[in-house]
C-alpha cells in the first residue's frame, strides 16, 4: 500500500479529450478536466461558476431566427442590433442598449415602442449577411443583395439606405453582390460575389464608396480653354442666352469642358453629355445656350432657378476625379480589383485588417499588402501570398491582440492565424488540439470577451456553448461547455461601458410550457461580490431589488415552468410561475432572483498519484478524502461522480437560523465512502444558484501496489 496526496493546483487545459485519457506524460494532463460544465477557467488558473443569462425581451419572431450585431460607437454608447423578420414576414431591427431595448421617446410618434428599422433582410438572409462599422456607420453586405449604410445619428435615430457606388463595378449586378467587407488603408474592401469568390475590390483611398481604378484630377491638362461669357449681370453659369466660343479648329462634343462657374459664382467645370458638335474650321465659333438648341446652340448648364441640368452636364471642382479619358497608368490612390490566383477558385470568407491584409478562403490563408514591409498598397505596389491550407469557414473571425481566431472550414477546428518571427511566416496553429470534442459538432459563431478574463465564446452547430479561456502567452488554453434549457441560436459580445466589461449576449429558444420560444439574454457579469444575495445564477432570470415583497412579478416569459429563486440569499426550489408570471415566496424578501435552474460541473482527470512501483493507472485504490480549496463559494457537492455527492457543510453553531450563510473562501475536506476501484474520479458539483469557485483540490489515495 502506498498514499498519495497530488496536489491539483490549475485547470488551464480546460477540458481535454477522452482521446487523452491515458497521456499521463504530458504536463498538460494534470492541468486538464474530464468534465468542465458551465464553469468557466480564470488565467490565474482558477475556475469560476459562470453567471446566469438574463431575461431581456422576446426576440422579433418566435417563428424565425434572428441576427445579433454589436455596434460600440465608442466605450461610453455600445448598442447591441438585432436583424430579424416581424410577424408580417418583413424585415427589420431592433436597438438594445445599457441592457434594454431603445424606446422611441415621448414626443414622437410610436413614443413608448421599441425602435424599428425595416430592412430588406429577411429570416433566409441572415445566415449570409456581414457587416463592417466605421464610427457611426455600419456597412451591411449580403451577396443577394446591395450593399447598405446603416447609419446612427442618436440612440432611437437609425437609418439604413441602399449605397450608391461611383464607379460600381460591372461584375456587381442583381444576385451577385459582394458580401465580405472591411477597411483597410482608408480604403473600403469588398470582396467575394457569388461569380467572382476570390475577387476583391479596394475603394479610392479616403474614398470609401468610390471604386473607380483609372482617375485623373481636375483640370486635365489637354482640356481646351473654352470659357462661358459674362451677360449683363456678370453671369457666367451657362443660362439661356450666355454663350462660349469654340476657337478656329477646335472642336466641342461630348467630353467636351467649358469653364465658367454655378450661379454662388464659384469656379466650376462643366462637361457636356449630349449629342451636339461644334467642329469650326476657317474661324471662331460662339455657341449659344439655348432651351430648344438649333444650328449654333447647346443646352444650358442651368435653368432659371439655378438648377443644374444633369441630363446634359456634369459640374467638377478643381480637385475633383473624373475617369482617365485616355490609356494611362492609374494614381496611387486609385482604386483597385484584385483576384487571387491560385490552381482553386475558393472563395473568400473573412478579411482581418492588420498591418497586412489578412485574408481567409476557403482554401487557405493569404495576405495582401505593398511589396515591402510597411508599403501602403497601390495599384503599382500590390503583393498578394498564399500563407496556408487551412482553410477557412463562414463564421465571422476575432481579432484578439496580434493574432486573428476564425474557424477552420470543416468547422470543427478553432485556428490561430499569427506572424511569427522566428521563422518569418504566418502561421495558423491548432486551438482544439487537446479538447477536440468539445468543437466536434462544429463551430458556427465566434465573440470574443476581453474583460474580464480574456474569453472566446464559440456558439456550436448543435445550439451548445463553449468557451475558451485564451491567454497564449501564459499557456493558458482553456476549453469549457455550457449547457442552458434551450439551443442557443445566435451571439455576439459587447462593450459595456458603465461595467467595464465584456458583455456576451444571445438569442436563445427554450421550450417554455410546451411551446417553442426565443428570447433575447444577455451573460451577468462574473460574481465579484461579497454578498451571497448579489449573485446571479439561473438562466432567463429576472431581478428584483426594494422593499421586502412574498411575491414576484416579471416571469411571463416563463409562465408555466418550474424556477429556482434566490430571495435574500435563501434558495427555494422548484416554485411554479403563474400564467401572470408571478412566483409566490414563503417569506417577503428584499434581493430577489428567479430563473432556470443549471448546474455546474468539474470533474478532474482520473488522478495520477505515482507510488514506488510507477503509475497509479489501472491499479487498485481508494479515494479516502478529498479537499478543496474554494473562494468566495456556498452550497455545492463533492463525491466520485455527479450523482454520487457528499454536501459540503457550511452553518456553523453560531449562525442565526433562517438568514442567508456568509461566502466561505479556505478548503473544504470531504471523506469518500466508496470502496476500492481501479476509476480514480471526483467531481465537483453547484446545482443551487449560488456561487463556486474552485482554486485547489487535493485527494487523498491509497494505492494497492
């Protein structure tokens, strides 16, 4: 007989795959959990119970999925947008902000109702649609559909309109529309259509919506110097009767420019549109402007209010570009269209803007930059390289410091896309390497959670979420599930700068008394409280803080269910919520929670203890006791396995009786009652809303040698 005591003092691996069960060599094994359910691994190496999802509203359409988009303005005004289809089977959004929704205000029609703005994507489009923000605009992209600017002008003032490109491509016609965006170099980049899926289109630079690749500036050089006369008053803004002269063996036609200026007598350039010419050979000739042009006269450049006539001219500024009427090489600034060549035509799924662009196909990953290091891109300094095979899928990627996160094509990998300089490259490491079941059923969505603990949230294809603590330079790699009542549809993290943290919100379904609804939830921040009556852990949970109350109000989106509720710090299980979503409490309290009940699971590797003939893996032993060490925790279990717990004790003699048990941080020690077994498990289990967090276990073993 020998004891061991190994000492399990992180849980930075996360969870790790059952493929790894018998790796008892790698170091990373004895960091790593067999299960980690809804908890979630701090860098430090502690893990924390995560938060309940709260209750906001119900989503658009409880027939249709929705779209969440975070919009962070700057880090005081983040709004949350959710795209949807209405009951009316139209497209719309919606604006949630500080954790509501945006009312329109008293004063205004529809004062009180959540702000609306139709959009043309419908439920079949969200699945396509991307999205790129620049301060206060918003450019939305749908290869179906034209390019929008969603543009916010205050809280409830949103307006989404279609963009009028100038120089659009041809290539950009109905149903072939590019639908992956953003900015890079002051240019606007759209890329991929359904014909044209490796091809990208750079704007002018400072010039986000205009995509002409071959400008000059006004005035050319080879313009002729025909000038609009003076009339009586001093007028040169080519008006009915005014007039300009064509010099011996000139000519004007269409293309042809007359200076003169508009009616605030500002200089301007005006180039002719329609069909007359004026050829003079053996003398000048004057035209004249004239509303219903004969032999020697052209349509005016304005009519009698001033207006511009568009139809037969156009007005330039000096400065202003027009297309190169000649074969030339085009400007710095230009802009571009580029198709990348390879022996596969793969589309483009994402484009991260770094100091490169950074592009991911379905194929592999690329960059695109000047042909030196640091060289702004130009159409005469444009250099595009292939970088991997990887291969990259739809979901939207997260830029986390100076490496890019984006899902590999078959979805089922979690790649890090970064430059390494050792060896000069890009690289795009394995993330699931260690836990691949965790993503195995593949991974549709990616948000990324910067405070507090540096969180990468992946929605998977079967409605689970998991988590990923990532801290590389720490070697901190930390795989983690959650499980909730329902699928969870949709995500996205956003700034909040009242907290100042990350918030992760979501579009869930949860079958609520036989019927199938979805709701709009946003993650309660990480429990950093004192008071057990300040936590918050129950899902579609609603609050409640003031005079003491025996009943609950708020719970309509719940009504019919069974809720857990922590009321002052006391739990009380399994309470009915009423069809007007009241829930009926045995004492009035002041601090009320009420929501789904989860739980939360950790369970480390099977133990590894040594003794003096090697291994303890596979040999016969019994856990004696084990102890843990917890911060800030009440309630919860220890034993072999989840449904075999020991509760762990916390009321001392001193205690009132009927009032809520202070947090307890310092170890816990458990005895185990089961006998001998070759399976050196334990689990840690929280099934009460009430908080955990587990810093150290320590069992003891004996191992028959």
């Amino acid at each position: 007989m020998s004891i061991a005591t190994p000492a399990l003092t992180n849980f930075t691996a996360g969870e790790i795959s059952p493929r790894l069960a018998g790796r008892v060599d790698l170091s990373k094994y004895y960091n790593g959990c067999d299960t980690l359910l809804n908890f979630v691994v701090h860098p430090h190496g502690g893990a924390t119970r995560r938060s309940g999802f709260r209750f906001v509203r119900h989503a658009l359409n409880p027939e249709c999925r929705s779209l969440l988009v975070p919009f962070e303005y700057n880090a005081q005004q983040s709004y949350v947008l959710e795209f949807g289809e209405d009951t009316d089977g139209k497209g719309c959004l919606r604006v949630f902000m500080d954790r509501g929704i945006v009312l329109v205000p008293e004063g205004e029609e529809g004062a009180g109702q959540p702000v609306r703005v139709e959009t043309p994507f419908v439920e079949s489009d969200l699945e396509d649609l991307r999205y790129v923000q620049s301060n206060d605009t918003l450019i939305l992209t749908h290869p179906m559909h034209s390019p929008h600017r969603l543009t916010r002008t205050d809280h409830h003032v949103w307006e989404l309109e279609r963009i009028d490109f100038t120089g659009q491509p041809e290539q950009w016609t109905e149903d072939n529309w590019p639908h992956v965006a953003c900015f890079f170099q002051e240019r606007l980049v759209l890329a991929a259509t359904p014909k044209q899926p490796n091809t990208l289109w750079l704007s002018r630079t400072g010039e986000y919506f205009d995509f002409r690749t071959n400008t000059r500036e006004v005035p050319l050089e080879d313009w002729d110097d025909m000038e609009v006369r003076e009339d009586e008053s001093n007028a040169r803004d080519g008006r009915i009767g005014q007039q300009f002269t064509v010099l011996d063996g000139g000519r004007f036609e269409k293309g042809s420019v007359v200076r003169g200026q508009n009616p605030d007598k500002e200089k301007r350039f005006f180039r002719y549109k329609g069909e007359a010419a004026f050829l003079p050979w053996g003398g000048d000739q004057r035209v004249t402007f004239a509303e219903a042009p004969e032999a020697g006269e052209v349509e005016p450049i304005h009519d009698a209010d001033g207006q511009l006539a568009v139809d037969f001219w156009d007005a330039l500024s000096v400065g202003d570009r027009i297309v190169n009427p000649d074969a030339g090489e085009p400007l710095a600034d230009d802009g571009m269209e580029v198709t990348l060549s390879a022996a596969q035509a793969n589309a483009i799924e994402f484009l991260v803007p770094k100091s490169r662009l950074w592009i991911g196909t379905s194929g592999g990953e690329w960059t695109l930059g000047g042909s030196g290091s640091g060289d702004p891109l130009s159409p005469a300094n444009i250099r595009a390289g292939q970088e991997g095979t990887c291969g990259a899928s739809a979901g939207r990627p997260e830029s986390v410091a100076s490496a890019s996160l984006f899902i590999q094509r078959a979805g089922r990998k979690l790649r890090e896309m970064r430059y390494r300089f050792d060896s000069d490259a890009y690289i795009s490491r394995d993330l699931t390497i260690l836990s691949e079941h965790i993503t195995a059923p593949g991974l549709l969505q990616l948000a990324y959670a910067q405070e507090p603990d540096s969180l990468v949230w992946c929605l998977r294809s079967d409605g689970k979420l998991v988590s990923l603590t990532y801290k590389p330079e720490q070697e901190v790699l930390a795989w983690a599930r959650h499980e909730t009542q329902g699928h969870v549809e949709r995500i996205c993290t956003v700034y909040n700068g009242a907290t100042l943290l990350d918030e992760l919100w979501v579009v869930v379904r949860r079958r609520i008394n036989g019927r199938w609804e979805r709701f709009v939830e946003y993650l309660e921040d990480v429990f950093q409280h004192t008071e057990t009556r300040q936590g918050f852990f129950l899902d579609s949970g609603v609050s409640y803080a003031g005079d003491p109350v025996d009943r609950l109000e708020g719970l309509e989106h719940l009504a019919g269910e069974s809720v857990s509720v922590l009321a002052d710090g006391l739990v009380f299980t399994n309470r009915p919520v009423h069809q007007d979503g009241t829930v009926l409490l045995d004492k009035p309290a002041s601090t009320i929670h009420a929501g789904l009940p989860y739980s939360s699971v950790l369970r480390p590797m099977d133990i590894e203890g040594g003794s003096s003939r090697g291994t303890t893996q596979t040999k016969r032993r019994r856990v004696v006791q084990v102890s843990v060490r917890f911060h800030n925790t009440l309630g919860g279990g220890v034993g072999p396995d989840p449904d075999h717990l020991e509760p762990l004790q916390y009321l001392l003699p001193s205690a009132p009786q009927g009032r809520a048990l202070p947090l307890w941080s310092g170890d816990k020690t458990v005895k185990f009652g089961r006998g001998w077994s070759t399976d050196g498990r334990l689990a840690v289990v929280q099934s009460q809303p009430l908080p955990m967090s587990v810093l150290l276990i320590v069992p003891e073993v004996i191992v028959n040698v």
